[in-house]
C-alpha cells in the first residue's frame, strides 16, 4: 500500500538534516519551499527574509518507514529561481558524481557513523567501562539491535555494528554504494538512529566530543574508484595501484585544509588528542589507526582508502564530495603520497592538522586549493554560515574557566 504521507528530508550547509511532512499529491505536485535563511544562517537558526528555496524529492530515494507504515521518506534537493541551489550539498554532490562520470569513473562509498547511546534522566552514557568490540551489551544491543533491523527495512544497508572505545558509544558501518547513494544512506540513518534511539527510551547523540575524559566521535569514508566493473585502486595481488597512490596523495594534501569541513563546531576540534583515534598530523599508513588515511588492502572488491578526519556531526554531502575531489585532483597532477608512516604516527614529526576551530576556519578561508577545486559560492556560504562560530569560539568564557582560575592565592 503507498503510503499517504511523505517526509521530505533536507540538510543544510551545516550538516543537520530536517524534515517536512506532506500529503503525497502535495509533494508530487511540486511547490513546496523552505526559507532559505533556514539553509544558510548556520548555527544561529533564525529564519532571516524573504527569499525561499523550492524541495524537489528524489524519488529513486523514496523508502518506507517500517513502523509507520502510513509514511515514506524521500531525500530532497533545493532549488532557487529554477536551477540547482548553490548552497545546496547535496547537489553539489551529485555534480561531484557527474564530474567522475565525464572521465568514465564510478565512486563507491562506505560510511562509518560513532555516537553515544546515553540515559536521558541522567544525561549520562548507558554504561562506563569501555567494552570495545565485544559480542554484545546488554545495555545497548537491543537498542542496536533495533536500529539495524529497522534500517535495512528502510533498504539503508547496514554492514555491522559493535560497541566503540567508549562505555555508551556505538559504531554503525553503512554498506558500501555509488558515491550519492551512500551519502544519502548514512544521511538518514543518522537522522533514523536519533528517533530510533528515543523510541527505546535513550538519546542519541552525534556531539564529536561530548565529555572531556571519553572517546570522541567520528566519521570514516571509505571510497574507491572503479571503471567498466573493475577497482582502480587494485594492483594484485595486494597493494595500491599508481591511479589509488595519486588519489591518496590528492586527499592527504587537503586534510589540514580542509578540516573544517569535516568539524562544523569548535567541539569537533577537542578529537584532536594524541592517542584519541582521531588524527592530529597529515598521515598515511595502511593497517594503521592513528593516521589520518589508511589504505585497506582487501583485493578488488574490497581495496579502498579511509578519510579518518570527519566528526560525527559534519555535513556528509559537503564532507564526501570535497575528499573525493580532492582525490581526483590527487590523479590529475599525478601527485605521489610521501612514505607510509611506521608506527605511532602521534609521536612523529609531521605536518599538524589544525588543532582550533579559528586555525581551521583561517586554513579553509585562505586555501588556494578549496578555491581551485571547490565552488567558490559554497564554500563562502558555509565560512560566512559559521563566521559567529569563530566569534564565539574566540570570546566566550567557560563554566571550567572560571573553576579553574578564578581563584588567585598566594602560594
């Protein structure tokens, strides 16, 4: 039976994917619009003007929602005066996509999603000890549970699940798809989780670094290139072939650039702590975790790089299709990686990501790079959207600030 109603999902240049509910006829009649400051004004969140952006649903991306069965779900692009928004992510994305495909390249995506299933009385994590990697939770696993059954129902793919390196924190790794397909996948299911979790009783809570003293959140993209069915990433019998090397090296160039896209909020920028997991210099190595992108060597379907750098909370259309531009700009100057780093990369002399909000705000603004390969009405909308952000960073006093030097003693 189709279902009456379909929710319209969106996401703006920030990352924070929202909802419209409409009768079906409405939504297949066309029409229906949002303010376009609720897209561009950032963290501020108040609807400014006039101007309105038009929702126009992807039907390939249509899907029910197995526990309504009276409402679909189908992911929308926006559009001003007719044609693709600019600050549309999404469509940027997609021309990303296309881009590929006018040099006869297909990109196929995984994502990994971190986030921390938490009590909502106490506002804390459902348990402390970290448990990584073990069979099963009690606190948590029916929840999970739930939330991959209702996800492949929805037709999102989920590969597997497991508890992360800290107590509450979950990690859902999303089926490999073409590039636009995965995005969208791990779109909604960071959009499903938060609803699914509460249907449990529990929050959950994509915050890159929620508590000073546990593990931070993240996102990991997965990516390869691939041509007439084969992975140009492969050379056998187990390495990376010289089109994989460039892409890596195009990639691991724009890492400290290009850090705020993947860390929206000065939080995301609290990941960066030596021993974190999560990377602080520009790195490449294989099985390798403290690295900022690992070759996975796992024949040829399933050789790929890993991005590390993104926090849970980034926009995953603007985060994705910056990587993998600059990957292909990687494989048009024919651009090499320096060597794989050996050992703790933590601990080694090499180029540092930016460890402030401001720092990766400037390397954004300022990069030569973002403005050769990136659309320039984009990206001046995403700085201009997070510019109070800066402000707030630079200027806002903390409740820890003032516990820990407020007092002034003689010794």
């Amino acid at each position: 039976m189709e279902a009456r109603w379909v929710d319209i999902a969106w996401t703006d240049l920030i990352g924070r994917t929202q909802v419209l509910r409409a009768g079906r006829e409405a939504c297949e009649a066309g029409g229906l619009t949002v303010p376009r400051s609720r897209v561009v004004s950032g963290y501020d969140g108040t609807p400014d003007g006039t101007a309105m952006l038009e929702l126009r649903p992807d039907w390939s991306t249509e899907r029910a929602l197995p526990w309504d069965p009276a409402v679909a779900v189908c992911v929308a692009d926006l559009y001003e005066d007719g044609a693709p928004s600019p600050c549309c992510t999404r469509g940027f994305l997609r021309s990303v996509v296309e881009r590929a495909a006018a040099r006869d390249l297909a990109v196929e995506a995984a994502v990994e999603l971190e986030f921390y299933l938490v009590d909502p009385a106490s506002g804390e994590p459902v348990y402390e000890e970290i448990d990584n990697y073990s069979l099963s939770r009690l606190e948590t696993e029916p929840t999970v549970t739930a939330v991959r059954n209702e996800l492949r129902a929805m037709a999102i793919g989920v590969e597997a699940s497991n508890p992360e390196y800290g107590g509450g924190q979950v990690e859902i790794n999303i089926s490999h798809a073409p590039l636009l397909v995965a995005a969208d996948q791990a779109t909604l299911a960071r959009l499903y989780v938060s609803e699914l979790a509460g249907r449990a009783g529990l929050d959950a809570v994509f915050l890159p670094k929620p508590w000073t003293e546990r593990s931070s959140s993240g996102i990991h993209v997965h990516q390869s290139l691939w041509r007439d069915g084969a992975n140009l990433f492969f050379r056998p019998p187990e390495d990376l072939s010289d089109i994989g090397l460039a892409y890596l090296a195009g990639m691991l160039e724009s890492v400290p650039s290009f850090a705020l896209l993947g860390s929206p909020t000065p939080n995301g920028f609290h990941r960066r702590a030596d021993g974190s997991f999560a990377p602080t210099v520009a790195s490449w190595a294989t099985d390798n975790r403290t690295t900022a992108v690992r070759a996975v060597l796992g024949g040829e379907g399933g050789t790929r790089i890993e991005h590390r750098d993104g926090a849970s909370d980034c926009n995953l259309y603007l985060t994705m299709g910056a990587q993998v531009l600059a990957g292909l700009d990687g494989i048009e100057r024919e651009l090499q990686p320096p060597p794989p780093v050996v050992g703790n990369a933590y601990a080694q002399d090499l180029p540092q990501l930016p460890r402030t909000y401001v720092e990766a705000y400037e390397r954004l603004r300022d990069c030569e790079l973002a403005a050769r390969i990136l659309p320039g009405p984009l990206v001046g909308a995403y700085l201009e959207a997070l510019e109070p952000e800066v402000e707030l960073a630079i200027l806002s006093a903390a409740d820890w600030e003032r516990a820990r030097y407020s007092r002034v003693e003689l010794a």
